[in-house]
C-alpha cells in the first residue's frame, strides 16, 4: 500500500498550511536531474535512488514525494509545506514559483555551497520548526523524549551529506535540541 491512496488528504494538509502547495508523486525527469546533480555535489555521498526512493523534495509550490513510501507523516507535509511559505517569502509574498530563482540561489550557495551553508541550515531549521509544532499539537504520541530524538536525527541529516554538509554537527544539534525544547514547552498545551 502506498501513500498516493491517500493524496487527496495530504493535499488538503498541504494547501491548509499554504494555498499554492502541490503534493505530487516525485517522478519524472526533473527529479531524475536533481537526484543526479545531488549525487555529483555530493560526490557519490547521496546516490540518486536514495533521493528518489527516500526524500521529500520541494520546489516552489511542488512537493513530491516517493510513490513507494507506505505513508507520509503528517509533520513531513508541514515541513514541505513551510518550505513553499518560504520561496513565496523570497517573492515578497506573490507566489512561489516567483521566489524560487531567489529562493534556490539562497539556500543552496550562502555563505558557502558545502560545509557552512547557514541560509541552508535555518531554512531547514525553520522548517522542522513547523512540522515539530504540528506534532506537538495534533499528535497525541509525540512526547518530549521522542521530539529530542528526532531533533538529533534531522540535526545529523541536515549537517551530512543529503543536504551538503550544511552546517557542523554539533553546531546543529545544538540547535535542533533547543528548537524542540522552545517547541515542546510553547505548543504542547495549544
């Protein structure tokens, strides 16, 4: 069973959180480029099935998402989705497609392409930001605990090779687990 039975109920989750979003399955050649380009930047570090197979990627107002996942977690649409808010932030609020050209340069050339990519490092940040909210809120199995694991988690992922080396490990850890600590005691009780 696939995730995409359901795509009606994410889509409404991921227009909820910005009206422009699209959850599509990720297929075809423009996925297939990214997944090779990210494999060379990478060099050989994140191969291309594995972003085809496992990432969520977003561009613009498009999510997709990998046909064989069995699910989505509700959290990953909202992060996605906050990755949509930000590219209509980077056109001063008209649309994301019109931020992405910014949005794109920002994210992944500054200060550095590799190794400190800050502008890399806070829009994730600002991202998982959103999706831990929306589990502290409407997750009755979130717990504090569980939070901090996964702040660890995403903190590895973002400062390996899948998003570039963006920023030092345990510079990003640092901040992860402070993010979900000022989550888990400002949202859980809203």
């Amino acid at each position: 069973m696939s995730w995409v039975g359901d795509i009606a109920y994410y889509q409404r989750l991921a227009s909820s959180e910005d009206g422009a979003a699209r959850v599509v399955v990720k297929e075809g050649w423009i996925w297939d480029l990214l997944g090779y380009l990210l494999h060379a930047v990478t060099l050989g570090k994140m191969s291309h099935r594995t972003f085809m197979d496992s990432y969520a990627t977003t561009l613009g107002p498009v999510q997709a998402y990998p046909r064989g996942l069995p699910q989505l977690s509700d959290s990953t649409i909202v992060h996605e989705s906050r990755h949509v808010k930000q590219s209509r932030w980077f056109s001063l609020w008209i649309a994301p497609w019109i931020g992405l050209p910014l949005f794109a340069a920002t994210y992944l050339l500054l200060p550095l392409p590799v190794g400190l990519a800050w502008c890399r490092y806070r829009l994730e940040l600002d991202a998982d930001r959103a999706g831990f909210r929306h589990a502290v809120r409407h997750d009755p199995a979130c717990t504090q605990m569980g939070l901090m694991v996964q702040a660890r988690l995403r903190a590895d992922q973002v400062s390996g090779p899948a998003y570039g080396w963006a920023w030092p490990r345990n510079w990003a850890r640092r901040s992860y687990e402070k993010m979900a600590i000022d989550v888990w005691r400002n949202w859980r009780n809203i």
